[in-house]
C-alpha cells in the first residue's frame, strides 16, 4: 500500500449490460476487483512494471502538459503515433494526420510564433 494521501490506483468503472466493474492500475493487487498492478497488466520492458515508477511518469507527464498549457502551446504530438490515433472518433477536427503527412515532424522553438 501507499501511505495515506498517495494515489494507490487510477481506474474507472464501466456500466454496461454486458460489462460492470473497473479497468485500471492501483500499486497492489486486491485493491480493486478487476484492476492490475503494472506488472500484471503490461509485459512491454519500456512500460514501467513498478507502481512509484508508474506514477511518476505520468506525474511528470501531467506537469509537461499543463506548463505548454500555461504557456499556450497546443502542437500536435500523439504519444505514439499512429497507434494513438487508432481508435480516435475526432478525425474530422484533428490537425494530427496533416501534420505528420508532410514529413518529419520538427520542433519549433521560436517564440515569436507562438507555436511549440
């Protein structure tokens, strides 16, 4: 377990007629019926089998996002592109496939642009 005010899982619930309970990741098993740990859940070396590994990433992930937030910078950058697109119902109002299209993708740095 975690100390208390930690996050000990992130999950959802799903009320389907054909499928109730909860899809996530907690840091032990147990902690919710259905939920794995991040051992359980992914044999991908890259992903982070370990929970404070876990978090941590998707912390600074967060951290990330919302600092391009604050700054106003909206680049179209899918984690894993296309593979992040496949099931993706926003295609008509997403800039992702024009921008990727066109080659490889750069970075623009200059603030004058206001684009990241």
């Amino acid at each position: 377990m975690t100390d208390a005010g930690e996050v000990a899982a992130v999950a959802f619930a799903t009320l389907r007629a054909d499928d109730v309970g909860f899809k996530g990741l907690a840091c032990t098993e147990g902690l919710l019926p259905g939920v794995r740990t991040p051992a359980e859940a992914r044999k991908d070396a890259a992903f982070p089998r370990e929970w404070p590994d876990l978090l941590g990433g998707w912390r600074t992930a967060v951290e990330v996002l919302a600092a391009e937030f604050i700054a106003g910078h909206a680049r179209v950058a899918p984690k894993r592109y296309p593979r992040t697109c496949e099931h993706c119902t926003l295609g008509p109002l997403c800039r992702v496939k024009e921008r990727y299209d066109r080659g490889p993708v750069t970075v623009d740095t200059d603030e004058d642009t206001g684009h990241g």
